[in-house]
C-alpha cells in the first residue's frame, strides 16, 4: 500500500481532479528515500530536528528554551511569551487534573478549555468533579467567577481590562503591515 492517497484538488480547468497527496510524516518519509545529493540538505535538517526532539525527551526543559527562543524569533514581546510559557504549564496542570477526574478525549478537554477562556484562564472553582458533565459545569463556574471578577475591577478602576491594547491586536496590525510590505 502507498503511503500516498488520492484528494480531489482543484486543476487550473476548474474541475476536481485527484491528485496524490500525503501528511507531513509522509513527506518526510519521502524526502528521507530521495537518493539526489539535491535532497541532502533538507535530510541533513530533518536529522538535526530528530536529534533536538531526542534531546528534549532527555531534559524537557530545553523545549521551554526552544520555545522562547522560536517565540522571540517571531518577534513576539518578552513578557508575552514568559506569560505564554506559564500558560502552557498551567494547562498541562489543568489537563493532568482533568485526566485523573475522568477525563480522557481531546474533545472534552478542548471543550473544557473554552469554557474557562470565554472570561479568562484562571480557575478558582474548587469542586470534587469528575467526569465530563460535572467538569463542564466547574468550567462554567470558574469563568463565570473570573468574567465577574474581571467586569467588578473594571468598575473600580474606570478601564477596561480588554482594549484595543492587547496583544492580539497588536499583533493583527504588525501581521498587516508585513503584509503590506
């Protein structure tokens, strides 16, 4: 069997023709059995990629580093990508607590996840849940809590905690403007 399938893609006539397609993985499987020295290059990369993955199997620590560095490469601020860095091991924080209350399909935990994001992703509902209905429902709950916490500084303060300010916009205008150069 072929590790590559047929897709139906658009040809320049307009109709659907198929054409072979594969995944990534593939791909890369692909690449690798090219015998020209023109491939070597990118053979060469892909076995440096393989050795940096091994590498932070051995320490996890240097993916965090790799990260940061790929982040700052992007050009995304310091104190975003450190608040993204502490995100992401909340959520595996979460995810790990999820998995021993039952939860178990990647559904469910994105489910999860958007409930608490809808407001923010901070959880302070402390609840004995278990299974996916009761975590749903602290879900809701925690960024209920947080959504309502965030509006309560807002009238305090007088601002608003979500502005024109934040960073995704900041980065739509910055995405824009490479575009246009």
């Amino acid at each position: 069997m072929t590790i590559c399938h047929g897709l139906k893609m658009p040809a320049k006539d307009g109709k659907l023709r198929y054409a072979d397609c594969v995944n990534t993985k593939n791909a890369f499987r692909i690449i690798q059995s090219i015998p020209s020295p023109k491939a070597e290059p990118f053979k060469q990369w892909l076995a440096e990629v393989g050795y940096e993955r091994i590498q932070e199997i051995e320490n996890p620590e240097l993916a965090q580093d790799r990260a940061k560095d790929y982040y700052e490469f992007k050009g995304y601020p310091v104190d975003w990508i450190e608040k993204r860095l502490r995100g992401i091991a909340i959520r595996q924080d979460l995810t790990d607590e999820w998995k021993i209350r039952g939860i178990q399909e990647q559904k469910d935990f994105a489910i999860l996840t958007n409930e608490i994001s809808k407001a923010t992703t901070d959880i302070t509902i402390s609840k004995d849940s278990h299974g996916f209905n009761e975590c749903n429902k602290s879900a809701i709950d925690g960024g209920t809590i947080a959504k309502n916490t965030r509006k309560e500084i807002e009238e305090k303060t007088g601002n608003s905690i979500v502005s024109d300010e934040n960073y995704l916009h900041l980065t739509e205008k910055k995405i824009n403007k490479q575009i246009k150069d």
